[in-house]
C-alpha cells in the first residue's frame, strides 16, 4: 500500500513540475544540396504555442515517412510552405537563413 502511495506522489509530482515532460521533439536536420542544410526545430515551433497535431498527421508523419518536397513546392504552399507563406509565418521566399544553416 505505502509502495502504491509513494509512486503515485512521485507522478503527481513530476506532472506538477513538468518534470519528464517533453516539449516538442528536438531538432531535425535535413540534407539539401546547394543550400545548406535546413533545421528544423520542434522547440522554436512548439515555444510559439503549435501543438503537435497541428502538423502532425496533416503535413508530416515521421522525417522518415516525410516526402522529399522542393522550394518550389513549398512556395507554392505544400510542406514548409503551408504556413511559412509570409503571413502566418515567415516566407519560404525571404526566410532562407531562419531554416537553411551552411
């Protein structure tokens, strides 16, 4: 009984404390030829109040299942492009250095 008590205090404790909560999923570092590799960061997305679902399963599933998409089809807003549109977020067009890191 004691034993049940103490590990539910230590999750009421945690959950209260956001200990062992995680807020968004790192960094992802995508490769891109001729212009330096694009980060993307979960922290800096979910800091500004995203939730999860609002990409996921919309836009993205996992980097792995995620579909090569080119800046032209970001412009034209697909990927990136659905809220980096220059309105909702920074332009894919102008925004080059916020994502591209050489």
């Amino acid at each position: 009984m004691m034993k049940k008590f103490l590990a539910g205090l230590g999750i009421v404790v945690m959950a209260a404390t956001g200990v062992g909560a995680r807020v968004g999923g790192g960094d992802i570092t995508y490769e891109v030829q001729g212009a330096g590799k694009a980060i993307f960061s979960h922290d800096s997305h979910v800091s500004k109040g995203l939730k999860c679902t609002d990409c996921h399963d919309a836009l993205y599933v996992t980097k792995e299942k995620h579909k090569h998409v080119s800046m032209a089809e970001m412009q034209k807003g697909k990927s990136c492009g659905a809220c980096h549109n220059g309105k909702k977020a920074f332009d894919v067009k102008a925004g080059c250095n916020n994502c591209h890191k050489q």
